[in-house]
C-alpha cells in the first residue's frame, strides 16, 4: 500500500509530461531554442531579415525563444489576417518594453493602452478630430510654410554647391512640420546651433526605445535595470513630456485671458475644445502622451521613409525623371505642390507604395501580444506570447511580389493595392485595432516633402564610388534607416 502514493504521483507526471508534449508539438514550429538565451544568438543585426530567410524553413507562422520572451513571427499575409483581422481582439495587447515604462507611459499612451473604454475614446477623439480631413485641410497652410524654408535651406546648399544631408534635412523638416501642425510652432531651424535641444530630446526618446535590453527578454533582471535603459528614458521622456505640458499650460492661459481671440487651426486648439468640453472621461495627461508618440513615432519614420524615397529615386534616375515630369505636370511652375493635388499625382503615390514595401520603416511593426489561447490554422498560441508581423518579409516575398528586390513604382499603378491596413500584402502602418493613428498626418508630410526636393532640383549623389553598397546598407532600430546617410548635391534645374 505504501507504493500507491508514489504511483498516483508518477501517473499525474507522466499525465502532465504528455500534455505538455502535446502542447509544445501544437506550437507553431521554429529552430530550436539553447538553454537560458533561446534563439537570440541567431538574431544578428538585422533581425528582420533573419526572421525572414527561417520563415523560408519554418513557414509564415514561426516561433522563437527571445530569453524567455516567447514570440511568433508572422511572414504571409493569409497570417497577418488571421492574426490582425479575424482574431484581432484577442492579439490586440502589446508587448510593453522596459524604456516605455518611463513617466508611467504605458499606462495612459493610446499605442500601449488595452482596447478598453479610454483606448476607444481616444481613437475617436484622433479619427473624427485630430486626424480628420478637416482638420488635415485647416492645418496645411502650417506645413506649407515650413516646406518654403526647407526650399530655402537647400537652395542656399545648391548656391554654395554643398551636399546636402537628406536624413539631417528630412529630420528638421519633419521635426517643424509635426510641431507646426501640433502647436503652430518652429522647433528647430537649419543650420542652428541655438534650438538643437529639442531635436536631441526626440532623438534620445526614439534612441533609448530602440536600445536592446536584456531586461525585456529576462524580466527578473528589470528590477535592476542594468544597463540603464528605464533610467536614460525617464529623463529624455521626462524633458518632452515637460515640453508639451509647457505648450499646452500657453495655450490655456492664452484662451482664457483672450476668449474672443481667433482660434489657431492645429491639434492644441482641438485638445483645448476637448479638455474644455469634457465630454471624455480622458485626463490632460491622456492628450500629452500622445502628442508625445506623434512626435516621436511620426518624427522618425517619417524622416527614415524621406530618405529612402530620396535614396531610391537617385539610384533610379529614369524613376526620378518619371516623376519630375507629373509634378511639372500638375505644378507647373508652382514652388510647393498643394496638399489637395495630392489625388493628381498618381505616380508619386506609386513611388510612396513601392518604398514602403521594400523599406517599410517599421520591418516588425509594434508588437502585440495574445490576451488569451489561440488557436490559429492548427496551431496554439498561447496567452502572452508576443507576436511580430514581419512586414518587411511579406515585401518581399517572390510569390507575392514579380521582381521583389527592384524597385518598380510601375507595379501599383495598375492595381489597386493600398497601404492602410485593407490590404494585407502591404501593412507599413499596421492594420486592424492597432493601424497607426497617424497615418492621414504622415501620408500628407512624406508626400509633401518629397514633391518639393523633386520638383525643384536635380540630385546627383556627392560619392557616388560605394553607392550601391550604401544603398543596400541597413541600421536595425524602431525604423530602420540607411546604414550610411545619404548625402546628394543639389542644382536648380536649368
């Protein structure tokens, strides 16, 4: 009788080893993980690449060990829509890294909340308010000002016959072009040593998110924080929130001591009718955290996308000229094409597409995260897995795309393939729940900037010796970016 015991207790093992067994065989498939660090040693600079050549082994819905981070990969678009469309709620968390914990950030930013009552109010607030056509359409006078003085700057580079640095410029430009449409104000001029701080605070918030943190792949580490990485983000996250509170804390007093004064056409202006309103049950602190992702996330894969665009066109001079013939064609002499000529520019559309399906500026898009089990085509995803939609991938995917690696704007002019999470061969903004709110803003400032450096000047590259190597070249981070700068020659077309 004393051996009973012993053998209820080895049958509920063995009962619980073959479950197990059987859990791990319904797991998608995916190399197999070391011991303590899983697969990260296989990860390499690039990790969306890599991801890409073992979904080419494992199939389009793979999963990895990061430490102990469990994680699918999804490299098809028959699985970004399983995962973003038909089973949208149950992965529409997020994966919440250490540096975004800063200022308390996840817990009240719209990109972090859980898809509850506060998300939902303020993704009206952004689809009916901030991000409307009209309010896009009240705004544009803002960037079209700050489109003339990056005609200026690099005029002025032509004059002097100076390259100019496109991601430098495309930075500032953009820089100027979310806070003009933000607060009606100039962040940071060119060639300026004077107002560098606030281009260093966006700078630190989008370096330090993007910094590789063991923390986040082995949470019992976070408590020590040991490379510094929630302490380096609570100050540069601190300095900005400070900034917009600053803004916003003017405009407050400004309206109250000038009731009757005009009212400013930029996204203030609607957070004060908001707050004023309170017809949300949203803090002031709701609407700064935000402000604060547009400028961050808008900021850097605008100016990432600028660039390749810019990259692109002049290693495919028949491409540019292509498109300097519509722009001539709809702008005529015109310095700054209008935003509401955007519709008569099909090619620069195409040019747009085409870029985000082979540079898309976030390869991995946000992660999300599984609130619950899943199953999904036959395989168990469970609750708390985080899940990366390869979109750089399904870019280029031979049996999606003809000619996948060249860059052919010809190829979306006679389809009808978009890029605002409709159509899942083409995600650069996201899909679903979770599609970057955004995205009405960074079409109009992408487009916008590009139209000018085309329409005005001719490019030629400064060093053109490594320029292919250049080109191919690429720096993992939250966008990725050209692993050298592109640097190019302006002149005024003759």
């Amino acid at each position: 009788m004393a051996s009973f015991p012993l053998l209820v207790a080895l049958f509920f093992i063995a009962v619980s080893c073959f479950l197990s067994f059987r859990r791990r065989r319904s797991l998608p498939p995916g190399p197999f993980p070391l011991p303590i660090v899983g697969n990260m040693l296989q990860l390499g600079s690039n990790p969306h690449q890599t991801f890409a050549k073992l979904s080419k082994r494992y199939g389009p819905l793979m999963s990895i060990h990061l430490g102990s981070l469990y994680t699918v990969i999804v490299s098809s678009p028959e699985m970004a829509k399983e995962i973003l469309h038909r089973h949208g709620q149950v992965f529409s968390g997020r994966t919440i890294a250490q540096a975004v914990e800063a200022c308390g950030h996840d817990k009240i930013s719209m990109g972090f909340l859980p898809v509850a009552s506060e998300w939902r109010d303020m993704r009206k607030i952004c689809k009916e308010q901030m991000f409307s056509n009209q309010s896009m359409e009240a705004s544009q006078g803002l960037r079209r000002l700050k489109l003339l003085q990056l005609l200026d700057f690099v005029r002025k580079c032509s004059d002097e016959g100076r390259a100019v640095n496109i991601r430098e410029a495309a930075f500032i430009t953009t820089l100027n072009l979310m806070s003009a449409t933000l607060f009606s104000l100039q962040a940071t001029e060119f060639d300026s040593r004077a107002t560098m701080e606030f281009k260093e605070i966006i700078e630190g918030v989008a370096t330090i998110i993007g910094v590789p943190n063991f923390a986040d792949y082995f949470p019992f580490l976070r408590p020590f924080d040991p490379q510094g990485v929630k302490r380096k983000a609570d100050v540069f996250f601190g300095k900005l929130l400070a900034k917009i509170e600053g803004y916003l804390n003017e405009r407050i007093e400004f309206r109250k001591a000038n009731p009757n004064a005009p009212k400013k056409d930029d996204f203030l202006e609607t957070v004060f009718d908001i707050i004023e309103a309170n017809d949300y049950n949203l803090k002031t602190d709701h609407f700064t955290h935000l402000m604060l992702d547009l400028f961050v996330g808008g900021t850097d894969t605008n100016t990432t996308s600028i660039e390749w665009i810019m990259s692109e066109l002049v290693m495919n001079p028949d491409k540019m000229k292509k498109l300097k013939a519509e722009l001539k064609s709809v702008a005529g002499e015109k310095k700054i094409v209008e935003e509401s000529e955007m519709g008569n520019l099909p090619y620069l559309l195409a040019v747009f597409k085409e870029v985000m399906r082979i540079h898309p500026p976030g390869p991995l898009l946000l992660p999300r995260r599984a609130e619950s089990d899943q199953m999904v085509k036959g395989y168990m995803i469970p609750e708390g897995t985080q899940i990366l939609i390869n979109v750089w991938a399904i870019g280029r995917d031979p049996s999606i795309w003809k000619n996948p690696e060249s860059f052919e704007p010809e190829r979306f002019m006679d389809q009808k393939i978009d890029f605002k999470g409709q159509d899942y061969e083409l995600l650069p903004f996201g899909a679903g729940r979770r599609v970057c709110p955004g995205m009405p803003l960074a079409n109009r400032i992408i487009h916008m900037t590009v139209a000018t450096l085309v329409h005005n000047f001719d490019w030629k590259l400064e060093d053109d010796s490594t320029a292919e190597a250049d080109h191919a070249g690429e720096l993992f981070g939250v966008a990725v970016r050209r692993a050298v700068q592109l640097r190019v020659i302006p002149m005024v077309k003759s």
